[in-house]
C-alpha cells in the first residue's frame, strides 16, 4: 500500500480520520499546502514524487520547475485519434461508464447522483435521461490537461463552489463526492457526438480547475484547460443512443470497475438519436 493510500484510509475510513477531514476542511487547511507547493520551497519534492508514482524521467529530469505545481501542469506532446466519428477520452486517467436511469440519476459505489444536482440545471439534465454517463479519474501521477473530444460550439463555464474530498474509490463510498466537491461544468455542442455537458471536479488539494475558452467554436483534441495540482475527475453525460463503447473496453468494464485510458485514445463511436 502506498502512502497516499494509507492516509486516504486513515482519513475515509476512520473515525478519527473523519474528524481531522473534518477540521481541515472547515479551517481551509489545504491552502498552507497549496501555497508551499507553489513555491520554489517545493522544488525537492519533484524527484521524490516523480520516482514514488513512476513518472517517466524524459517528463522531469533535466527540466527546470520552478515549484510542484509547475511540475504538476507540465506539457506534453499529446497526438488525438482525429477519425471523425470516434470518441476520444478527454485526459488520463481511469473510466468507469454508468447508465443514466428514467430517474436522471446513475448509481456510483453507495451514491446516488441526479444529474440535475451536479449540474444545476434540470432542464438541461433532462436530455441525458436514458443515455450514459463516463467517469474519468485522474491519478496523482497523470498528465493533468484534458482536450476537446469532438469539434464543437462550446458554452459558457458554469462554476460550482464546493468542499475538496478525494476522488479516490474509498471517498465515493462514504460521501457523493461529485456533487459536493467544487466543479466547473459546460455545455458542447458536438459535431458527432450530440449535445455533451463536461464537468471538471476538484479533488483534495485540487481547487484549481482552469478552462481557457467559452462561448466559441472549438477542435477535437484542442487542449480545453488543466487542473492545477494532483488528481481530479471528468465527467461526460451522453445523450441516448448517441455514443457506444469499444467492444474491448466494454469487455473490461464487465470485469471490473474502472478500464485504463489515456487523452486522445480512441475509446469509442458515435451513434444517432
């Protein structure tokens, strides 16, 4: 067991460790590490944090950071499957993929989630009653940029204020994180895809969610924005009948909870409403 998960077990799964999450979250605790990791202080950190989650040295050594948290918003050469129809995952990270019920909600681990409630907006979560919800969660040691999956007129960025629990499995099954954490959500209006509504969702520590554009035209595997500081999680709610999986990932997702993704991978097709 890593570190990083015994303090999440220690602060999710214990009473005491409740109480502390508690504290932290209720004094704002996670601003004196936000600000140390956007510090020069914080620079030694890089290494040792690379080396624990298996960073390749190509991303760090020899390269001048000067905090974590320029480490942590790195950039790389990422290509995207640029075949029209296939649906791109939007970053890193982990996919779990839900059907969303006539209710309008999708049940993750013990929560129950109204599509309505993450968004704000029940009119607009009325269009995805019956079709699909994926989750996308990023680890602490992914590439921290998401792209456009598809070519799109894009909306405004709707920002939700919120507490930072973990995103990690442990977390959901204790609290609906999705609906509690600080998230920013937009409405695309895809070319292939339908009408898409992306959430990005802060994580513990993870505050910072930042989208470069809104109310414009925007390109399939265009960076979109980045999250500032360690893991976080992407949403996408699908329209029925507008989106199926590759037969591969959908095998695995029948085998277990998450599948391996990474930004730009061609994970899926488009269908027609």
């Amino acid at each position: 067991m890593s570190g990083n998960d015994s303090v999440m077990r220690f602060l999710y799964g214990t009473v005491p460790g409740r109480a502390a999450l508690g504290l932290i979250q209720k004094t704002r605790a996670e601003r004196v590490a936000v600000r140390f990791l956007h510090s020069p202080l914080s620079r030694p950190l890089i290494a040792r944090f690379a080396r624990a989650h298996h960073i390749p040295e190509n991303q760090w050594r020899g390269r001048k950071f000067r905090s974590c948290r320029e480490f942590f918003i790195r950039r790389l050469d990422r290509d995207a499957d640029m075949t029209p129809d296939h649906l791109i995952s939007p970053c890193d990270g982990w996919l779990s993929v839900f059907p969303i019920e006539e209710t309008s909600s999708f049940s993750i681990k013990r929560s129950r989630y109204r599509v309505a409630d993450l968004l704000g907006d029940a009119q607009l979560a009325e269009r995805f009653r019956g079709g699909v919800c994926m989750i996308f969660r990023l680890c602490a040691s992914d590439y921290h940029r998401y792209c456009f999956i598809d070519d799109a007129v894009l909306g405004e960025n709707h920002f939700i204020p919120g507490v930072l629990h973990s995103v990690q499995p442990i977390a959901c099954e204790r609290y609906p994180v999705y609906t509690l954490n600080r998230r920013s959500w937009c409405r695309m209006d895809t070319e292939h895809f339908g009408t898409v509504v992306q959430t990005e969702i802060g994580a513990l520590v993870v505050g910072g969610i930042v989208n470069h554009h809104a109310n414009c035209a925007v390109h399939r595997g265009e960076e979109k924005g980045y999250f500032d500081l360690a893991g976080s999680t992407i949403t996408l709610f699908f329209e029925p009948g507008r989106v199926t999986l590759r037969p591969e990932f959908a095998r695995a997702l029948r085998d277990c909870d998450e599948v391996r993704v990474e930004r730009g991978q061609w994970i899926g097709n488009g269908g027609r409403a």
